[in-house]
C-alpha cells in the first residue's frame, strides 16, 4: 500500500499566486517585500483554513531569498515554528528571546512564525512585549491566530495586522475544479458546488470533503453521490417541497417531511434549509439581485422557474414562519409537531389566490366562488341620529304631578308612537330580533386588546367591581367573591370556595365579572378558573355556636365572661 497523501498537503501553496482567494494580502506583502517596507512584527488573523500559515511560511521563504537560488533550496534553517498552544510558559517565551539575538549563519533573516498565539498565558505574553517591540534587524515575528480578541492590546499595538476573509464559494469551487483535473477526476458542477458550500469558507475543509467524496465515489464525482456521502438535503428536496406547498397539498408535504426524517436528516436542519431556499427564490424575482444566488448554472435555471410560481408575499410570509419555527425548534418539546404545523400553515398561506385568514368574512370568500356567488363583507350599520325623547322615568314624574290618581303607563322598548307592554308576546319579539340583529356585527377576535398588566392592578379593579356590587344591592354575590382572595396564574384568575353553591352562584354571573375586567386591563385572554375545597367550610362560621367558637379562639376570656354571667348562647 502506498503512501497517500491528503490534498490539503499535497496542494499546499508554494508562492502567492497559489493562495486562493486572499489577493488583497499577498498583494500587500509582495509590495512590501519589493519595496523593503515590511514590519518586524505581524499578525495574521481570520478563520480556520483560509492560509494564514501557508503565507507565513511563503513570505518566510521569499525573504530570505536572492534569486539566484534553485527551486530546490530550502531555507528551513531560519524558520522556526512554534506551536503557542503546547509552548505557552513563560519559560518557553525566554527560551525564544534568547535566540532571537544569534543572528542567522545563512540568508538576511530569521523568521519565527508563532502558531495559534492567542493561546499564551498571561505572563507569556508580558515576557515577550519588550522582544516584540524593539526585535533584532535580523528577526521577523510572524504571528498567527483565530481568536484576535483574546490576545492583550498591547501584543496588537505592536503588530502589522492582516485580516484574512474566508473564500468565497466561487473560489473554493473553481480551485476545486482545478484539483479534480489535475487528478484526472470527472465532477459535475453542482457536486463541486456542495463541498464549496459544505466548507463554510475554509480551503483546508474543502480539501478534506473533497478526499473524502473521491474515496467514496472514485473517479466519478456526481451531485447524488456527494448528497449521499455528506448526508445534506439537496435542491431536489425544497424544489418538491415548495411545489407541493405552493398547490395547497399538506397531506403529501407532511409524507415528503416523514420521508425526509426516515433518511436521518434533523428536522431543524430541514426547516432551516427551507427558509434558504425561500430566500434564494425571493432573490431570484429582481435581475439586480441575481448574482447573490450562489448556485450552478443548471440549478439557476431552475430556481428562477420556480420563482415565477411564488409571489413576493407568500415568500415573505413563507420565511417568517419558517425563521419563528427555526428560533422555537431547540425551547420544543414537540419538534417534530412544530415543524409539521409550519409546514400546514405554509400551505395554507395560500389557496385560489387568496388569502385564507380574511378577517372580513365568517366563511372564506373561494366557498362563495365556487358556487358562483360573490360574496359581500359584513359591516356594522351605522346609527342614525335620533332627537331626543323622554325617557319612561320622566313620563312617570311629569303623569304623577299632573293627575296621580292616573295609572303609572306602561313601560316600552321602543320610543315609536305605539307603545308596547314589556311583558307581551310583542315586546318579546321585538327583543329577540334586536339581539339578532346585534349579532350581525362580526367581532374581529384577532384584533381585541391583549395588553400586558400588573397583579396590584388587577387586585385593584377587583375590589372595584366588589364594591359596585354592593351599591347595587348584589350583596350575596359581593360576599362570596370575598371569601376568598383570587390568585393570578398568567391571565387565568384562580379563586377557591368551601361549597358548590357558590361556585354555581359566580359561574351563573361570570359575563359581567369578566367583562369588567377585561376592559379595565385591556386584556381579553382573561379566563376564570374555580375550584372546590371543602376543608374551607371549618374556616367559616354560619351557626351561633361555630361563631362563638371563632370568638373564643380569637379572645379565651369570652368563655370566663360567658361563666360569670350564666350567659346563654
């Protein structure tokens, strides 16, 4: 078996030109290095794998170079590499400065490229500020890190700082394509695409997915092959998925998900690709915003195929609950039911055209299509002026002044120049169809107030409506709702009493209680919840002789009292 050696080391770059997708700084430094401007100090910083160490090692090389050398000649000699993340003592520290100041039997220059540096202690990084900021001509510091934040400003003052960006998705690919030409590999476009994407920025990552797939596929490189052995959902998935979401079809979307999760993909994972793909066909309706699709030439097309199906509107709608189900999906304890109801609500944003949740109609306006008939909004009927009348009270003072001995007249609904008694069949008639018509009017649920609120608030309109019971002579339901104290849980009001009775009592009553206090608080999730217990029965005295006990516990010396004066209950 012979030897194998990964891409990642086999193509490492050798000169500038071969570092991928960082021009900006090997620019800077082959100007640097021509024109004799280069710092003593640098700091090479940015994600993993975009060749911040493979440039150290190329400007280390460069440097000490006339030439006049062969393509062969190493200059190792002068270039020392120390790994800060095992050598972060200050012991370590001092053992460096103390070579720094033997100058180099070969070449101009001694380079020491510290690896991972933001690893070093505290008193390591003290140790080596004064070698740092006044080194030997002979030496140049080349450090590299991930983590710039964690290492001390005045380490950064000191530093020559080149921030590297990660590689674009466009760049990985092409030198992707390079590779798998140079290894006589036939990889489709999109496959290549799928590392690029899979990489998330890093070269070295690219390079590692790519061995990996060619070990699986061998020298045939196809898009089903890298989906299969990187275990991501491809386009064809989300293509079916928004189809199917798009013609209304929630039974087989929910089938397309459970297929979906019997392959072993993460719910989460679908769900957020869903949302991507949303974007990217919300990205694919403005020619300006085209080339932010990072995509192939053929998935292109299709994407812009499909956008065409979707409008503007059912897109954004579409990413808001897809993004709202992605920020609940790790807080559920259901989460697979979470994405399955997105996905129904997905499909139901939509349906002939329409929006289903049209608040001005009970029943939705497609019924009405479909049976030919255009359907009419319901509005509230606007009230007329009326002038003034005198109401049945005045009538009644003005007839007892003038003749008492006259009958008091008949009390009626409606102020029209026939009166009708309150108690006959008619007066009760005319009631019924007044509440009939009083239904017409469509409450908008939705819309109702829902305001957060305070507990002393609610204590406080509480005892309010408790004591505009008893100025209205409601005594008997003003003492059963003080028995006992409510308790608040959320927008749900607790209360507790010893009987049955007054549970019934506050049950048959409850409408006013409760619309009391939802326009107060202005939060009409208000409920009511009550609960029977009859242990408080022995908190209550209703007989004389429980109410002599409560006395007696309250003062003992009643009981003397009560002996004294042979008094009798």
């Amino acid at each position: 078996m012979e030897h194998f050696v990964v891409s990642a080391r086999k193509y490492r770059p050798q000169t500038f030109k071969d570092v991928v997708g960082q021009n900006a700084i090997t620019n800077t430094l082959l100007n640097a290095i021509e024109n004799n401007h280069l710092a003593q100090a640098l700091l090479f910083t940015g994600p993993r794998g975009v060749g911040k160490t493979s440039c150290a090692r190329i400007l280390a090389k460069m440097i000490n170079s006339d030439g006049n050398e062969t393509g062969e000649e190493d200059y190792a000699f002068n270039i020392f590499e120390l790994d800060a993340a095992s050598n972060n003592s200050v012991d370590d520290i001092r053992s460096l400065t103390d070579q720094v100041r033997i100058p180099p039997q070969v070449g101009k220059y001694k380079v020491y490229i510290i690896d991972e540096v933001h690893m070093l202690s505290q008193a390591a990084f003290n140790a080596f500020l004064k070698t740092l900021e006044e080194p030997p001509k002979h030496c140049i510091f080349i450090l590299a890190t991930t983590e710039k934040h964690k290492i001390i400003p005045t380490i950064l003052s000191r530093c020559q700082i080149f921030d590297f960006k990660r590689i674009t998705v466009k760049d990985a690919k092409a030198y992707l394509k390079y590779i798998a030409n140079e290894q006589g590999i036939t990889a489709d476009d999109d496959a290549l695409h799928i590392i690029a994407q899979k990489a998330d920025g890093a070269m070295r990552d690219a390079l590692s997915i790519f061995d990996r797939v060619v070990s699986f596929s061998g020298k045939q490189l196809t898009r089903q092959a890298v989906t299969e052995n990187l275990n991501v959902l491809d386009y064809e998935t989300y293509f079916k998925s928004t189809d199917l979401i798009i013609e209304n079809k929630i039974p087989e979307l929910l089938m397309q998900f459970n297929t979906t999760l019997s392959k072993g993909f993460d719910g989460h994972h679908y769900i957020a690709g869903l949302a991507s793909h949303f974007r990217d066909l919300l990205v694919c309706k403005n020619p300006a915003t085209l080339e932010l699709l990072e995509v192939g030439e053929q998935t292109q097309a299709l994407y812009q195929e499909q956008s065409k199906k979707a409008t503007q509107e059912f897109l954004l709608k579409g990413i808001e609950l897809a993004n709202d189900t992605d920020l609940k999906y790790k807080s559920s304890k259901n989460q697979r039911l979470l994405v399955e109801l997105c996905l129904m609500q997905l499909a139901s944003i939509t349906f002939d055209g329409e929006k289903k949740n049209s608040s001005r109609f009970i029943i939705p306006p497609s019924y009405f299509k479909k049976l030919g008939i255009t359907p009419i909004p319901v509005k509230q009927p606007a009230v007329k002026a009326q002038p003034a009348k005198p109401t049945v009270v005045e009538n009644q003072v003005s007839q007892h002044s003038e003749t008492p001995s006259k009958p008091s007249p008949k009390i009626t609904i409606n102020s029209g120049k026939k009166a009708t008694s309150g108690l006959s069949l008619k007066s009760i008639r005319t009631k019924k169809e007044h509440l009939i018509k009083q239904m017409d009017v469509v409450v908008d649920e939705e819309n109702l107030p829902r305001e957060k609120f305070h507990e002393d608030d609610f204590y406080e309109f509480w005892n309010a409506y408790i004591k505009q019971l008893e100025t209205d002579g409601k005594m008997n339901l003003a003492s059963i709702l003080s028995i006992d104290k409510p308790k608040l849980k959320g927008t749900t009001i607790q209360l507790t009493f010893p009987t049955s009775t007054n549970k019934v009592e506050v049950e048959r009553q409850q409408y006013d209680l409760m619309q009391f206090l939802r326009q107060n608080l202005k939060n009409f999730d208000i409920s009511l919840e009550i609960t029977v217990n009859e242990v408080m029965q022995s908190r209550f005295a209703y007989t004389p002789d429980e109410k002599y006990e409560k006395l007696k516990e309250k003062n003992p010396n009643i009981e003397l009292l009560r002996k004294a004066f042979d008094l009798d209950l």
